[in-house]
C-alpha cells in the first residue's frame, strides 16, 4: 500500500531540485521561447495594419514579415543582462548571405534584420552600432528604443509585459467572440505547434 504523499503551498514536501542550475537553464529556455512566441502572436495581431502578406517562423529567422516590395526578418532575444555583441553576432552574420540572396533577385523584396531584445543594448553594442560602418538594413529595438515601424510590436522587458501588450491588442480584434486573454493563448499555442514544422 503506497503512502499518501504529503503537500505544501508549493508542492510536494522535500520535492526540492537537486540541480538549481540547471533548473534556471531550463526556466530560462523556456522564457526565451515563450518570449518569442508572443512575440509572433503581437505580429499576427497587427498583421493587416501592417499590410502583410505573410508571416513565417522558425527559417532563415525566428520570424519573416512579407510586405509589400520587402521582407522583415526578426532575431528576438531574451537576456538576463544588457545585450552584447555575442548575443547577435551569429544573426548578423547569418543576414549577409540573406541580403546576398535578395540583391541576386534570388528572393523578391528589400530585406531588413531587426533584432528584438528584452533588455538594453550594453555599452560596447552602443559603441558597435553608432559607427558609421554598422550597416542602415540592420536594426536593434530594445525596451528603451522605438519600433523601427509604427506597425512593429515593441520590445517588452518581461513576460508579463509581453501578455498585458498583446492582451490589450486582441481586446481591439473585431467580433471576437473570445475574452482577449484567451484569444492570446490560442494564437500562442497555433504559433507552438507552426514551430514544429507543422501547418501552413
């Protein structure tokens, strides 16, 4: 006969963590994702302002916004610390072989990188992006800059920010006939599963 485990207000008694980091990794992980995710959820809901004709996941970048004559492609990040070079780096690097395939007409349209970060850029990036040789198709929007588009969500510091801003955006959604809150979920969850590789 097996013993009714006891409980507490948070869980099972003595079910602590035997990794705390690695359960600050995990937790971490999936904040980021969640970040993003929500993210693309606040672009779907500004869709037809925007005047897209698509929005993508998880390709050439976490997400591509087709617009007429140009193509957004988004980088979101979520740090703990002010953003460095080495957070972004890798996507920027990555955007040259992007421009290359749009100036040999291999994809339509202007493309643009917009970095999407929770937290300030640190003071090297600061330095780094002032130059005159940071290239003009490359944007970084942070909590403290402004959208580089008025249609462009902005970038939230938390988690909480990001669902009060997209909560209050799907409230404006015409003849829903759900609470904006659970509309939220239901994109973000649509959005989950179109990561995986599934649906159009």
């Amino acid at each position: 006969m097996s013993e009714t485990p006891a409980y507490s207000d948070e869980g099972l008694v003595g079910d602590t963590v035997i990794d705390a980091d690695q359960l600050v990794r995990i937790t971490s992980l999936h904040r980021g994702f969640l970040y993003q995710h929500l993210y693309t959820v606040a672009c779907l809901l500004r869709f037809k302002t925007a005047g897209m004709h698509k929005l993508l996941v998880e390709r050439d970048e976490d997400l591509e916004a087709v617009l007429p004559g140009r193509r957004l492609y988004l980088q979101v990040k979520t740090r703990s610390r002010p953003l460095q070079w080495g957070d972004i780096s890798g996507a920027v690097d990555s955007f040259a072989a992007v421009r290359t395939r749009h100036s040999e007409g291999k994809r339509p349209g202007h493309p643009q990188l917009v970095i999407v970060a929770n937290v300030p850029l640190g003071p090297q990036l600061v330095t780094k992006t002032a130059a005159a040789d940071w290239p003009g198709d490359i944007t970084l929007l942070t909590p403290r800059t402004a959208p580089p588009e008025a249609w462009l969500p902005p970038a939230w510091s938390d988690l909480d920010e990001a669902i009060a801003w997209c909560t209050r955006e799907a409230a404006q959604v015409p003849f829903s006939s759900l609470a904006p809150l659970t509309l939220v979920w239901k994109l973000a969850a649509r959005v989950v599963y179109a990561c995986t590789g599934h649906g159009e």
